[in-house]
C-alpha cells in the first residue's frame, strides 16, 4: 500500500497493488478510529479528502492488515 503525499493537508491518495480496497479505517495519535469505510467499490486507488482534520499523525489501515501512519499539516 502506498499513501501520499505525506505530509499532507488537503488530500491523500491510497494505493494498492495486490488486491482492490475492500474497507480502510482512519486513527488518530491516541488510537482511537475517527473513520470507517466498508465496500470501497474494489478500487485499488481512491482519494480521501483529510482538509478537516486537525494538524497531527494519522494511521490509515486498509482491509485490516496494512498500516501507513500519515503526517497532516
């Protein structure tokens, strides 16, 4: 999985190469979930508008096995 730009302030795109997007989930600095997706369209690449998040690192997980933490400024 790939995420950027990182950092970030607007938007991130997340990419997968092995297999499409079937749900992702979006953490904070302290652990707790500010965001769940299911059913993706099976994507392997969708754009995520982050413009409302506070400045901070961020862990996107996606079909529960893969984690990027994200810097948003």
């Amino acid at each position: 999985m790939t995420v950027y730009p990182n950092p970030a302030s607007q938007t991130i795109t997340i990419e997968t190469t092995a297999e499409p997007i079937k749900q992702f989930k979006m953490y904070d600095s302290m652990g707790l979930q500010i965001l769940l997706q299911y059913h993706v369209q099976h994507k392997t690449r969708i754009v995520l508008d982050i413009s409302t998040l506070k400045p901070g690192i961020y862990t996107v997980e996606v079909n529960q096995s893969v984690r990027k933490k994200i810097t948003v400024l």
